[in-house]
C-alpha cells in the first residue's frame, strides 16, 4: 500500500484491457532521465492508461494508451510507472491533492 492506503502496483504487472490510473513515476538511479522523459509524453499522476497489448513471447514491448497517445513502452519503463486501478483514487488524499494542483 502507498501512503494514501490505495493498493498500488506498477503497469508491467497490469492486466490487458485494465484502466487504471497513474499514481507516479519513479526512473530508476541509473537511469534519471527516464522520469522525465515517462512524465513528458503524459504519464503524470492522476492520468488514466490504459494497457492494450503484450508482445509474444515475454511481453516486451507493451502497447500502452496514456490520454489520446498510444505507446510501445520496454517493460522496464512501464515498471517505473505506479498505477492503481482507475476507480480506487476517488475522494483518496491523493485524489484531493490532484484536485488542489499539487504534483504527487
């Protein structure tokens, strides 16, 4: 559970077809860039996405919709994105803090 006790997981591990929403992004130490990069095409808290495909075999890469923009993402980008299932940040303080302005 994150700080706003709603589950939390990150998009490699989401299930085909699952709307959900963004609730950070965290690139790895090695790679900073990658935050950036994730938040600049659209994955910021609060957003809605969508995974739609899985490549075969091994899933890599994944065809993700974030917005109106789809997306091949490697698994290891998609694993710096947490998502929580698209209902669960209603009147959450994570929820309140989005409706303030305020970055997560």
């Amino acid at each position: 559970m994150n700080e706003s006790g709603v589950s939390c997981s990150t998009l490699d591990c989401a299930a085909i077809g699952e709307t959900l929403a963004v609730v950070r992004v965290e690139a790895p130490a090695r790679l900073p860039e990658w935050g950036r990069w994730l938040e600049e095409i659209g994955f910021v808290a609060g957003e809605q996405v969508r995974l739609m495909a899985k490549a075969i075999p091994g899933g890599d890469p994944m065809v993700v919709r974030v917005g109106q923009s789809t997306f091949a993402l490697r698994r290891a980008e998609a694993a710096c994105i947490g998502v929580v299932p698209a209902g669960a940040l209603a009147g959450s303080p994570v929820d309140r803090t989005l409706a303030e302005g305020v970055s997560v």
